[in-house]
C-alpha cells in the first residue's frame, strides 16, 4: 500500500497543476462505503479494486507500450453517481473503438477513498489521462460527445494511432512468415494477456507449432480455441490456423511416400489416375509449394468433380480439400485469389 501511495502521491502535483474543467454535469464527492458488482480484471477495460492494481493497471500499464499496455483513462466514479453511468459506457465504446491504443480503468472512489483523496478528486465523474506513469490532461462531468472523442484521440495520438492490437497481430504473422518463430511465439504470448486478442494469439501459437514440426502441439492449441474461444472460431486469422492444422493431419509423414519425380512419371503414363495425382499435391503441400499443389488438385476436380480422399476427419471431396488450402493461406495469398478464380470457372464448366 504503502508503496503504490507513493506513485499516487506523485501524481498529486500534476492534478493540482491541470485546470479543472469541470461539466455542467459535475457531482459534489461525498466518500461513502457502497460497493459496486465488478467483472473480469482483464483486458483494455478493466476496474481498479486495490491499491495494488493501480499500480500495475494505471501506473505499470500506461509505462507499457500498446496494446498489452498504452495510454490508460482513469476514470473516477461511484454507483450513486447518475452521470457517471452517462459517461463510463461512452468511454467504454471509445476504447473498444481504439481497438488496444489505449486502455480504460475504472475506480469506484467508494471503495478505494484513500486512492481518491491522494489524487484530489472532488467532484465525478472525473476521468485522468495517464502516459508513462504520468498525469498529462484530465477533465470533470459529462462533456459533450465532440469534445470526448477529442479527448480520446489524444490518448490514440500519445499511443501512436489507432488498432494497436491488430497492428502487434500483423507483426507478429510477420515474424512468422520471415521464420522467426522464437520472436513470433514471444508476440502472440504476450498477446494473450489480452482476451480481446486471446483467439488470435492462441490461433497464431498454433501456427508456430507447425513451423517447428509440433503437430500433436499444434493439435492441442487447436483443441483449446474451440473450447476456450467458441465465439471467435469464425474469425479468419483463427479459421486459417484451424485449416492449417487439419491440413498438416491429412499430410503424408516427411520420408513416406514417393518424391515427387517417381509421382510425375507416373502420371506421365496414366494421366487420369486421381489417387496419384492427390498423392503428388499432398507431398507438393509438405514442401511448401502451394501453386503446384493447387494446380494439381484443380486438374482433379476438373475431370472429376466427385472424387473424394481419405483425411484424418474422414472422406472430404478434393474441392473441400482444395477450399481448407485456401483457408490455411487466407484470403490475401496471391495463391488463393488465384486458385478461387480457376476454381470457379472449373465449377461452372
């Protein structure tokens, strides 16, 4: 307590020093005892019950670059407080809005009084804006809707822009993509701290483990999104790594089979053996050669639009199997633009 009072305490300088901007709507503080009902402390959004978790929530938070850190709105309220349940939700949509530049904590002056009166809050709602471990603007009431979003944006603008949170995604897809999987499983680690980023960063740990060869890993993160993260399963970047997975089931063994040459002379005397041809995908797939492996299977569809194959989920038709490709891939991969088109003119043949 002691310690974290301290921090606080520095701050009361700075509160002193800002103007108050009091709104027409502002609220006489009384410090009574009623408690509040909280919900998860996780996320960009989340409530300060102990001195304690100003510490880490406002003060460690807002030293921590986005989005598993940032600019953090500190906002003073009670449950007797009528424009302070005008307010919170605002603030609340503007932060989700941010998507992970900054985040919102919130402090019911009831049940932490000693917090409230080390920063000189005397009236709610009263919101801080705290970077670096440092108060830089504040304001009391309810101000109108313009003047909130200005006051956000420059939390946004202090974090360095908007969508953190899929900007720390898409570096760390790329840190996977260049094969730094090391610095690439550290990233989406960290990324689970948050549960709005949690499926992704699951779903990105997943990928990882197929990099380095983890199938039954890779399986078990799998297992986890659909139980842990049934909502999210839709999302594409979760949708790609399931497909990934489920591909790298299906996918003969490295050392089984025939190399690709023995398969191409093969069809080079029975150009309709399908069994073959898929045979040849599967090990163009495990090599990474994905246009290959596309171009073959559309060849299969095209003089067979039945022919199913045997996979570790059961018997799928090779156009399932060529759309869970392009799923693994997503939807940007040149290889899956081009492998729709083709596909579908073979369909409407």
């Amino acid at each position: 307590m002691a310690v974290v009072l301290r921090r606080v305490a520095g701050l009361a300088p700075l509160v002193r020093a800002l103007p108050a901007r009091s709104g027409a709507r502002g609220w006489h503080l009384p410090l009574s005892t009623a408690a509040g009902t909280k919900g998860p402390n996780t996320g960009m959004i989340v409530d300060v019950r102990s001195a304690a978790d100003f510490d880490a929530l406002v003060m460690a938070a807002s030293a921590k670059p986005p989005p598993v850190g940032g600019p953090v709105l500190l906002d003073l309220h009670a449950d007797w407080c009528q424009p302070c349940k005008q307010l919170t939700p605002k603030l609340e949509a503007l932060v989700h809005a941010a998507r992970g530049a900054v985040r919102l904590a919130k402090l019911d002056v009831d049940e932490l009084p000693e917090l409230a009166q080390a920063l000189q809050v005397k009236s709610l709602p009263t919101v801080l804006l705290v970077h670096k471990g440092k108060l830089v603007d504040q304001f009391q009431g309810v101000p109108a809707d313009a003047q909130l979003q200005q006051f956000v944006q420059k939390a946004i603008a202090l974090a360095g822009g908007g969508a953190q949170g899929l900007k720390a995604l898409e570096g760390a897809a790329e840190l996977l993509a260049a094969g730094d999987v090391a610095e690439a499983s550290a990233a989406y680690k960290e990324l689970l701290q948050l549960p709005e980023l949690a499926a992704s960063a699951l779903a990105g740990l997943a990928l990882c483990s197929l990099k380095q060869g983890q199938l039954a890993a890779a399986h078990e993160l799998v297992a986890e999104l659909h139980k842990a993260y049934p909502a999210d399963l839709n999302k594409p970047d979760v949708r790609k790594a399931i497909s990934a997975v489920r591909l790298a089931a299906d996918a003969p063994a490295d050392g089984e089979g025939r190399s690709v040459e023995d398969l191409r002379a093969e069809l080079e005397r029975n150009p309709k053996d399908h069994a073959t041809r898929f045979e040849l995908a599967n090990v163009l797939l495990r090599q990474e050669d994905h246009d290959a492996a596309v171009s073959e299977l559309l060849h299969i569809i095209k003089w067979d639009k039945a022919f199913t194959v045997e996979g570790a989920e059961g018997s799928k038709s090779v156009r399932d199997f060529t759309l869970q490709i392009f799923e693994a891939l997503g939807s940007d991969h040149d290889v899956t633009k081009k492998g729709r088109r083709r596909l579908a003119n073979i369909l409407l043949m």
